[in-house]
C-alpha cells in the first residue's frame, strides 16, 4: 500500500497548549517528519514509539522541534517504514540536515565533552585520575542538562523530562 504524500499530512504542533507532546503517538509505531518554527522539514525517522522519539528529538533538538508530520501502520515492519521515510526525503526534494550532516545531534546523546567551557575543559585535561574526570563530565553534564530544561521550560513544555543518572558520569545526556 502506497504511504500518504508528506504534503498531504496536517501539521501538527510539536507541544500543545498544555504544553504536552502529541499524546496520540504514544506506542504506535510509524514514521514521522519534524519541522522548524518556519515549518522547514528538518529530520524524517521512523521509530516504535512515536512519542518517545519525539521525546528524545526535542531534548537533543529543541530549537527545531516545533512541528510534526507522522503515518503510523499498525504493525512494525523496518521496510515499509524504510519505503516511506525514504519516499518523502524523495518527495522533499534533498535530503534534511537531521539525516545527513545532522543525523548524530538527532540520534545521539548529548555529548558533554564537545560542549564543555574553556574552563571545564582545561579542568578535565589537567585532571590527577579518573575520579576527577568523571566528577568534571558530570558537572558539566548537570550545566548542560539546565542549559536544555530552561529552553524546554521556555517553550512551555510541562513533559517530565529524566536525564539517565549513570550516563551523566561518562558526559552523556540521554533520556532515561
């Protein structure tokens, strides 16, 4: 069965006025296209959980993350999902930033070490061992992990928002 053009899926907004993600993609699988404030199509991905996806996007994105687009089927299936995210990069035009040059600020944790201060960073190369590393990477991490909750509060977004503890220490923010 052929997939829906993207043109012809309704926008949906990323936080509603409560400021809630989209609670109807809550365990559907599917494919979905984000966009920017400007509706500009930045990333095309396909996931099991269309919500905690867009969940992730928004923590590690969220200056793009204003808009959505999604197909759901109903059961998961890599290929179909591989056919229609591709068909819309197809019908796009070019391939979005998010699934090229992008594609690991959309799918990867944050890593701590390339956005760490001058200071933060003279601090961990000097560091006598491990343990003071590792005690470097997680306050940066808790920094950088206020740095993102204050833009999400200052989109409005009400979502409880849980940064995976274990991971701060290796200078990782990802969504527990």
């Amino acid at each position: 069965m052929p997939s829906p053009a993207l043109s012809s899926l309704e926008f949906v907004p990323y936080i509603d006025d409560r400021g809630q993600l989209p609670i109807q993609f809550q365990g559907k699988v599917g494919v979905y296209a984000i966009f920017d404030q400007a509706q500009i199509l930045q990333y095309i991905g396909y996931s099991r959980d269309i919500y905690l996806s867009l969940k992730q996007h928004l923590v590690r994105q969220p200056q793009a993350c204003h808009w959505l687009k999604a197909e759901t089927i109903d059961r998961p299936s890599r290929t179909i999902l591989e056919e229609i995210r591709d068909a819309w990069i197809a019908e796009n035009g070019s391939v979005p930033f998010g699934n090229d040059a992008d594609e690991p600020k959309w799918n990867h944790a944050i890593d701590v070490k390339a956005v760490m201060t001058p200071e933060e960073q003279k601090s961990y190369e000097g560091a006598i061992d491990e343990l003071a590393q590792t005690k470097i990477l997680k306050q940066a991490a808790r920094r950088v992990e206020a740095e993102v909750l204050e833009v999400l509060k200052s989109r409005g977004v009400q979502e409880e928002i849980r940064f995976n503890p274990k991971l701060k220490e290796t200078g990782l923010l990802d969504l527990k």
